[in-house]
C-alpha cells in the first residue's frame, strides 16, 4: 500500500493504522462472493511511505469456460481506531445485496449493484473509486470508530492473463491519500 498521507483521527493521534478489506464476487444476478480477507498492513514510518502485509494473502479464483460470468473485486481501505465498524463493513461482504455503489467520477445516477457494474463496461474497465453504501447509507458517514478512507471495483472477465492494479482511496477530507497494489494472475482450472 502506497500511503502518500495519512491521519489517524483516533484520540491519540498516532500513527496510522491501515486495514485493507477485499472481496472477489461472481457477477450474476444478484452477485455471489466468492471469497474474503482481512489484511492489516504494519504501520508505516514518516510519509509519504510504502507498507506490505506482514502475511502473505490473496484471494484465489479459477476459471476457464469463456461464458463465464465476470468477477468483481472489491477494495474496501479503513484507518483503523477501535475495529467495530471494519467489523461489520466485513461482514456486510458477505451480503453483496446490501451494498450499493455511487462512481465518484459521478457517471450513475442512482447507486450500482456489483452484477450492474460488471456489465456496464463503458461505465468501468480497469478499477473505479466508489463510495460504498449499506442499506442506501453512506458507509463512511456511518462509521463512528474506524475511518472508512475508500472503496474500489475492478471487474475481470476472464480474458485477462495477468496484471497489476492500482486501487486509489482518498477519504472526504483528503487527509488519508492512499493506493492498494494488487497483483491478479490467471490461473486456468484444472
């Protein structure tokens, strides 16, 4: 994780402590996840900085036929205070119907579902910055604990071999300006 800078809004006001939430789903009607992690990333030192996970991990996901639907990844980074709210935005990935998305570049005009934004591909091609809303809700107006700094989608149709994505998250008020790099290797199923 890229962190250009950072803020921890909890009332020691240390350093920050960035959390990374990221959920793969298949993207039918409604969308199904597939999988979940949670990867805490160590502090960093002065910044600008560049922290990696103590821990290896990754999401896996194997496909082959070329119907297959679309999967979408979901990035979800928090500046982590008290935990309760990462809590629960985890286990709301569980429940991809509760969530809703607005594109921050403003091109949807009411929020997007995960199946909707894997079809719209004038819409998103590579990775889009989202707000993340649960239940029609702003998450990030809804967290009273932990600082929600972004969310963003990237969608993957199966045709690609390999890549390296670059996820931006920038909070409301600009003091949290960070970057997930993701690497996303085919694998075909055996």
């Amino acid at each position: 994780m890229e962190i250009a800078c950072g803020y921890d809004r909890g009332m020691m006001r240390g350093r920050v402590e960035p959390v990374l939430l990221l959920a793969i789903y298949a993207a039918v009607e409604p969308a199904e996840l597939i999988h979940r992690c949670h990867i805490p990333l160590p502090q960093p030192g002065p910044l600008p900085n560049t922290v990696v996970p103590e821990v290896a991990s990754g999401l896996a996901v194997a496909w082959g036929a070329p119907d297959q639907p679309p999967f979408v990844l979901l990035a979800v980074a928090f500046e982590a205070d008290g935990g309760t709210d990462i809590q629960r935005v985890y286990g709301a990935l569980e429940r991809p119907r509760e969530l809703g998305f607005w594109p921050m570049d403003g091109a949807a005009v009411e929020p997007l579902s995960l199946d909707e934004i894997a079809r719209d591909d004038q819409l998103f091609h590579r990775s889009a910055r989202m707000q993340l809303l649960r239940h029609g809700v702003q998450e990030a107006e809804a967290c009273e604990d932990d600082e929600l700094v972004g969310a963003a989608v990237s969608v993957f149709t199966g045709n690609e071999s390999s890549g390296r994505l670059r996820l931006h998250f920038l909070s409301a008020d600009g003091r949290n300006d960070w970057t997930a790099l993701v690497s996303c290797d085919r694998k075909e199923r055996a």
